[in-house]
C-alpha cells in the first residue's frame, strides 16, 4: 500500500483496493451461508443421533443454550456493557487507522516507509492475534480476555504517543496488533455465546449502531485535539485512557440469564 501510494499517488491506490475488495469479496461472500447446518455441519460437530445415543448411554447432556429475544437481550446489562466496550476499541483501532502515520511522520519524526513498516509489523501482530483467537476462546473466559486486550490496546497507544525509540513503536505494532486480532473476533462470538443463535443478527446490528458512535468518535478526537494543541500526545493518550477503562465494560458484562418463569434477563 505505502509503495503504491508513492508511486501511483492515494487516489488510485484507494479505487485499486476498491477494485480488488469487489473481484474477491463478492465470490467468498456467495460461499457464506446462515447456519452450520446449511453446510451438512451440526452445531459442535455432533449429529442429533449421537447426541441421543450419548444420552442413553449415561453421558451429561450439553448445556441448553437459552435464547433471548431482541427485547430481552436490550434489558441485560450485558448488551450494554459489551457495546461500549466494543465502542472504546473502536475508538482506537479508527484513530489509529487514520493518524497514526501521521503522527509517526510529523510529530515523531519517522520517514513515511519507516512508519509504513510499523503498520506492516501491527497487521501481522493482527494476524497473530487472530490465530490465537482460534484456541484461546476454547480455553478461557472470552470476556476476561477481550478485558486484557483493551489494556494491551491502552499500552499500545502509548507506545505510538511517545514513541521516541524504533523498540517502542515496535511494542506498538505488537501490542495494538495481538489485542486488535485477537479481541475482534470474540466480539460476535461473546455475543452468540451469550444470546443464542436466533436474534442474533439484529442484536449484532443493534449492538453496531452504538459502536459506531466509537468508530466515528476516535479520529475526531484525536484530530481536533491535534489542531488545538499542535500534535497528537494529548488526543492519543486520552485514547490509551479511554481504551484501558474499557477493560472495566467487559468485566462487567457477565453472562445474563433467564428468569425460569418470567423470562426476565438478569
């Protein structure tokens, strides 16, 4: 991205990528399907008859997952906490997205290549994350890792703010990265485990409204603070804030549950 935009300038590295998310995007996107079971594939990897037999021969049951309406999901302090700790990543994953390299460039110093390495070096801290993701969720409380993440984004955006050293910025990449990759995922996963499977969709786009106000939010904070005090630290470190008290959101978003006989989410 860094060589094309040198070489061929930002607008036609910006319809180029356009052109490429449509030649790649639509064909994966015809191979999604709903349900697992649209794939031949049953939830957990049991057929319905094994599960049967496993029940005769004695084995526990699995735990029935309770589904909650729409309205019921609205009521939990779950569904709310789980946004605004979404929302406050947001904050910084977009601020980053739009001002780190400028920051890197103007306020630390940094040629544009150098900061491009340290985007390069995030995305593959990204993709580590990711991969983590994939046995870690298995493993622990999605929620308390999710907590964790939002610390590691916090000591992120401080690194970048004060990246003085090449070692921080490095730290940068690392920390952003592995926490971006590896609480992104558990966003929607936290949220089925929680809700179930049949509202899900309107619950995950009701949940999008809310984190979109983070979205936007974060490089308008950073960019007016930017032009009112001249650089990026003090915008930038009120992110780091923001983004370490949205550890304290996930933390308290325990799993709600379902009154036997009112129905009522707790």
């Amino acid at each position: 991205m860094a060589w094309s935009i040198q070489v061929w300038g930002w607008r036609a590295t910006a319809a180029g990528s356009g052109l490429l998310v449509l030649l790649t995007g639509l064909p994966m996107a015809s191979i999604i399907r709903r349900r697992p079971e649209d794939h031949g594939e049953h939830v957990d990897g049991i057929h319905p008859a094994q599960a049967a037999a496993n029940l005769a021969q004695g084995h526990p049951a699995p735990p029935v997952q309770i589904e909650f309406t729409v309205a019921q999901a609205l009521r939990t302090r779950a569904f709310w906490m789980l946004a605004i700790g979404h929302g406050l990543a947001l904050l910084v994953v977009s601020a980053v997205n739009v001002h780190a390299i400028t920051h890197m460039k103007e306020g630390l110093g940094y040629s544009f290549t150098t900061a491009s390495w340290v985007i390069l070096i995030m995305t593959f801290g990204q993709l580590a994350g990711v991969l983590m993701g994939a046995t870690m969720g298995d493993w622990f409380d999605k929620r308390k890792v999710a907590a964790l993440c939002m610390l590691a984004h916090g000591i992120g955006m401080l690194c970048l703010t004060y990246g003085n050293h090449m070692a921080m910025l490095v730290a940068f990449g690392v920390f952003h990265g592995i926490a971006w990759g590896l609480r992104g995922p558990f966003m929607q996963a936290i949220r089925a485990d929680y809700f179930g499977r049949n509202a899900i969709g309107l619950i995950l786009g009701l949940s999008a409204a809310i984190i979109a106000l983070g979205q936007i939010a974060g490089p308008m904070i950073a960019g007016v603070l930017a032009d009112l005090t001249g650089d990026y630290q003090l915008g930038f470190s009120l992110l780091a804030l923001l983004a370490a008290l949205g550890s304290l959101a996930f933390m308290l978003a325990t799993k709600p549950t379902l009154a036997p006989s009112a129905e009522t989410p707790a």
